[in-house]
C-alpha cells in the first residue's frame, strides 16, 4: 500500500484527503441540482459502481435508495474467487476472509440403496480446484459486504453515501443533447419517504443513470425494456437458522437428494453456527406464481426434516427466511440504446445486476455477475467523464455484460434442472445420476468460481496472434495472479494485488533471460520507447502534469532473483518519480518467488523472448503482444484512448 506520496499523513491510510471542492461532496442528506452519475439502488451492483467512482474526485456521483437504511439481512451469501480478486482491489479482501465462512469441501448425498427413504453419504470433492485462484471460496452475509463498500466510499475524496428514502418515479431523456458529451441528458424526479420530509419531489439533472434496483427496476421499465424467459415452475425455500442437529455434514457444503422429498442445498454461514439451507418445494402449476401457496417457515423446516431422514433437525431460531420460485430471465440490451441506434446515439442511462438479468440462486453467482456487471462499466464510464476515453466507449457495456449474463442464465438453467430432478432408480430411471450431479459440478468449477468469463476480440480486447507467448494469461479472461517477489523490498506477494480498482491500464513487461540492465537488453528498448518516443502511448494519452503512470501503469518482470540484480541499473521508467516531491515509485519490479511457484512456469510464458501482457482496469486480459512489438502496442491504445489535450478535455466539457 502507498500512501505519503503527496506529503506526510497521519491517521488511516485508507481515507483518502477530502475534496477542496464543496459541490463534489456526496455526504449531504439533499441532493444537488446536478451530477455526473446517479446511481440508483444500494445492492452489490450499485454499491461497486459507486465504491469505484468514489476514487475519482472530480466525478460527482449520488446514489439513491428506497430503503430507509442500510441492509441489515442479504439474500445472498456466496462469494465467488473471481469476487474475492475484486475485493482486494478494492482495499477490504482480508476483511471479507476472516469474517466468512470458506467454503473448501462439497459433500453429495443420496437415497440410501437399502432405505430409500434415507439419505446417504455418497462423495465430496475438494470446492475448487488449486491453483485457480490465489483466495477461497467464501460465504459471508451480503449486508456486511455492502458495509465494506460503504467504508470505501465514505473514505473517498467526496465522502460518497447512499441518500436513503428516496423512490426513482420518473426519468427523462433528452435525446437531442445525447451526443453531447458535456450535456446533463437526463432528468430525474425523485419522491423522498422520509417522515421529515415526505412526498417532497426532487430533480436531479444527470449525465449518466445506472438502474442497480433489483429485479423491478423501475430504470429498466422507464426505458421500455422487460426482462425476457422462463418461470421453472418450481417453488424453492431458503432460511438461515440456528438449529440441533445430528447431521454430520452440518458444517459443510452439501448438495442432497432424497428419493421422493426433494433436494437440499445447505451452505454453511459465518459465526461457527448458522446455516443455509435452500429446501425443495412444490411443484407451481403454469403461470402460477409461489406467493399463492403461502408457504410458512413451519413448512419449510417439516420439508427440510424429511429430507434429511434418518437425521434430526431442530431448528432453534430462524435468522432469516423466504420462499421463491426459479426463474431465468435476460433483458436484450443493458442499455437506452436501441440495436438500430448504436452507430449514431450515444448511451445515458445503464441497466445492471438484477435490473438486466435474473436467475436461481443455487449456482451462487447472482451477487458475484451483479459486482462484475457495475466493475466493468465504473471504469468506463470514469474513463469517459475524466476525458480519457470518447463516449462511444460506453457501447462496450452492454456488448460485454450482456453475453456474459446469457451464459449464466444457461448454465443455471441446466443446473436447477439437474437438481429438482429425481435421482436415477428403478423407479425413475429417467432421472439423473449422482455420479452425473458430481461430474457437472467439478467439470464446471471454474464457472462458479467466476473464473470461466471470457471477452470477444473487440475494440478493448485483443486477437489471439501471439497468444502462444503466453498461454496462461488467456486474452479475455481475467489477470491470473501468481506469486512474486517485489525486486526493491523482497517482498512476497500476489502480483494481482497490484491491479487496484483505480482505473488504470496495466502493461506486464515479462523479460526474456538477458540482463535486464544492459544497454541493448529489450525492457530498455521499451522502456526507451515508452518514455521519449512521440509513438508512446504514455506520452500520447497521460495528460500535462499528471504522473507518468496515472493513465497506463508499466510494471516488469525478470526471470533472474531478486537478489542478483541491480536497482541503480534500471530502466528509469521503472523507477519513476511521482507526486508534487517527485519521490520515486520502487515497487513496479518483480521477480519469481521459487519458494511459492515461477510465474513464468506457472503460465506458460516464453522464456526465451518474454511477452507483453496488457491489463484492463477490470482486472481482465486485454492483449498479449511481442516484446518488440511497440508499434502494435501503441495503435491498441489509440483505439479507445484519446490523446490528452483533445476536444474532451475534462469531464465537464463538451466535445467541440
């Protein structure tokens, strides 16, 4: 972590100096005339997007609730690796860990062959696999993840947080400035609930609305879009109890079918005692909806008992419960922009999470997809704001997140299905096999680590030509971290932990075997080019007095050992000096840690020519080119990266 870069600080490190500007700071209880991003809704979704804009103090963002306060009860639980990775780059990962429970085992179970009428222990597997990820699996309740977001904003430039009892009633769109880069486009009204201040209409002048407000975003409906798909027809509890039990797996993560009662899914929570338990309901007749069984807590503790025969479960107190019906539904477009309007209108207003996709929570992705829809689009819109990036930037959204919220509806689709059906037996031999069950789970581990999303070639995401120089950093998936020592410290760490959630590109310079201090060695001939030539995309797109890394962050890593090289003989771009003393950054040199693993080993990278490996600020793999291939290099960039100075300036002016 640095800080000091500015000057000496006291106090925690983590809350950054307050803005010198009044009217960027959000920590007023009304809301001002006008604002770069409104966000509306205070789940996962809209919290990462707000945590991520809370970096940027020159960005005005608000974010509105309907709820009166914070979250105090989350409906979801489950943290995915790939979700664990963001939250380091956010600041709070370690907190996520030692208060979670770590999921590391599944057990499946089964009729028992000579009691079906029992259950039975059939296998367990390890929950993911090694190596995949650098963190675990966790299940920690979702409020206290929103509570870690609100501590990133709070600590932000404009002490960003929620303005609670507010209701979105109305947005308008002015379509004749949509192109106008500077122009607050959007209107809207907002009815406060509070007691002090009740039926009082707010209006708000916005260049950017994103919808984070669930499943009935009222975002999406004002944008005449509706969530398309199925109903499964089939209604499922859940609860977080308390309870006695002689189930020996209780502490566990437990997929479990009985032969006529149904299926659990039970997931431990965190605190030692409370448990999860998704249970198994009835069968809804078409276009019946779950609310007409008026399904009791009394009914979903009788269901999971017999499920769990011959085990007892006596349930002491129920922490939280509900009842839903499984559904996967889409929205077509994550956006206001119709298809046929793409190459001549520019989006305004953003749809994410819930608001654009929903699905069964049992493949535990809901929470994570919601996160990583809002991390792809924060920087993006960060990048347009802050004049770095020109507005068509912001089509990507929708593109990327849409496909990747198709893939999830599909594989949760097959997966429920694989759960409400019957195990196979003389008696249903149409049903599915344990030892099928399992197969599905381990073959499809990754996608539920959230590790499995790929990105299409497009404007942000490379072709696949040099990707052989690098096969285990896949162009479109997410930066696989792996263990090195930081070169001027000695430091052990993840070299993942360097991709903050600050906007910035990231160029991996992995070295070839030569001395990377001699003259004629190829990280001093990128270096060379980096830093003087007019071609550079450093120099091209990093405005006038900002430091040199605050737009592309150059990083390098040598095959040699930390202590056989030399710090006084690099490249000085790799020591660069930064901030209004000019003290030098040391830690952009790594080298492998053989005690933890050889990262060029781990991923395959060429040891005798080394690579580039270009990051997104998203954390995703954006291209893999040659060494030398500085020309390439540079026209990737000036694809999506406006040279600084240009028309857009800043975030506030509009193109001229």
């Amino acid at each position: 972590m640095q800080f000091h870069l500015n000057g000496y600080r006291v106090g925690d490190p983590d809350r950054r100096p307050q803005s010198e500007d009044p009217e960027a700071l959000a920590s007023s209880d009304s809301l001002p005339d006008e604002v770069d991003v409104l966000i509306v809704g205070t789940g996962p979704a809209g919290l990462t997007l707000a945590a991520q804009l809370s970096r940027f103090p020159d960005i005005r963002t608000r974010i509105v609730e309907q709820r009166a306060g914070p979250l105090t009860h989350g409906q979801a639980d489950g943290i995915a690796c790939r979700s664990m990775e963001m939250f380091e780059a956010f600041g709070f990962r370690e907190r996520v860990e030692r208060e979670g429970y770590q999921v590391n085992e599944t057990v499946f179970w089964k009729p028992d062959v000579g009691d079906r009428g029992h259950i039975v222990r059939h296998d367990r597997v390890q929950d993911v696999e090694d190596g995949l990820s650098p963190y675990p699996h966790m299940i920690l309740n979702q409020a206290r993840v929103h509570d870690f977001y609100l501590d990133v904003m709070q600590n932000g430039a404009n002490r960003l947080r929620p303005n609670h009892s507010r209701r979105l009633i109305g947005l308008h769109i002015d379509r004749s400035v949509c192109n106008d880069v500077g122009a607050h486009a959007v209107t809207a009204r907002l009815e406060r609930l509070d007691p002090d201040h009740a039926g009082e209409i707010e209006t708000v002048r916005v260049r950017y609305v994103v919808g984070c407000d669930g499943a009935r975003s009222t975002v999406r409906q004002s944008l005449g879009r509706s969530l398309h798909g199925d109903f499964a027809n089939q209604a499922w509890g859940v609860m977080d109890v308390l309870a006695v039990t002689d189930f020996p797996d209780i502490r566990l993560k437990c997929l479990i079918r009985s032969a006529d009662e149904g299926s659990i899914v039970l997931i431990p929570r965190e605190g030692g005692h409370l448990v999860r338990i998704y249970v198994e309901m009835d069968q809804l007749a078409e276009n019946e909806r779950v609310a007409a069984r008026a399904i009791t807590i009394d009914r979903l503790i009788a269901a999971a008992g017999r499920i769990l025969r011959p085990y007892s479960l006596e349930v002491k107190e129920v922490a939280w419960w509900s009842v839903y019906e499984i559904g996967q539904r889409v929205c077509d477009r994550f956006d206001d922009v119709n298809e046929t309007e793409t190459p001549h209108r520019l989006p305004r207003v953003f749809i994410a999470g819930d608001a654009c996709h929903t699905h069964s929570p049992k493949a535990g992705q809901g929470m994570n997809v919601s996160m990583q829809d809002s991390f792809n689009l924060g920087w993006k819109l960060a990048a347009v704001l802050r004049g770095r990036s020109a507005p068509s930037l912001l089509h990507s959204y929708s593109a990327e997140r849409r496909a990747i919220a198709q893939n999830l509806i599909d594989f949760d689709r097959e997966w429920s299905t694989m759960l409400v059906t019957p195990p196979k037996s003389p008696t249903h031999p149409e049903g599915v096999d344990p030892a099928d069950l399992q197969r599905y789970f381990v073959t499809h581990g990754r996608y539920t680590a959230g590790t499995a999303t790929r990105y299409q070639p497009s404007l942000l995401t490379g072709r696949a030509d040099h990707q052989d120089l690098a096969p285990g950093f896949e162009i479109g998936t997410r930066f696989h971290s792996a263990p090195v020592v930081r070169f001027a410290d000695a430091k052990p760490i993840e070299l993942g932990t360097t991709l903050e959630a600050d906007g910035r590109w990231r160029i991996f310079a992995f070295c070839g075997p030569e001395d990377p201090t001699a003259a004629d060695a190829p990280i001093a001939a990128l270096c060379d080019f980096l830093a003087n030539s007019p071609a550079s995309p450093l120099l091209r797109h990093t405005p006038g007095g900002g430091d040199i890394d605050s737009v592309i962050d150059v990083r390098a890593v040598f095959q040699q050992g930390h202590r056989g090289l030399r710090l006084e003989a690099m490249p000085g771009l790799l020591l660069p000096k930064k901030g209004r003393h000019g003290l030098t950054d040391y830690e952009k040199m790594f080298c492998p840690d053989h005690r933890r693993g050889d990262i060029f080993a781990m991923r395959g990278i060429d040891r005798a020519v080394g690579c580039l490996v270009v990051v997104r600020p998203d954390q995703y793999v954006a291209h893999v080119l040659p060494f030398d291939a500085h020309a390439d290099l540079a026209a990737f960039f000036a694809g999506f990266l406006l040279p600084a100075g240009s028309a857009y300036r800043d975030g506030r002016t509009s193109a001229g």
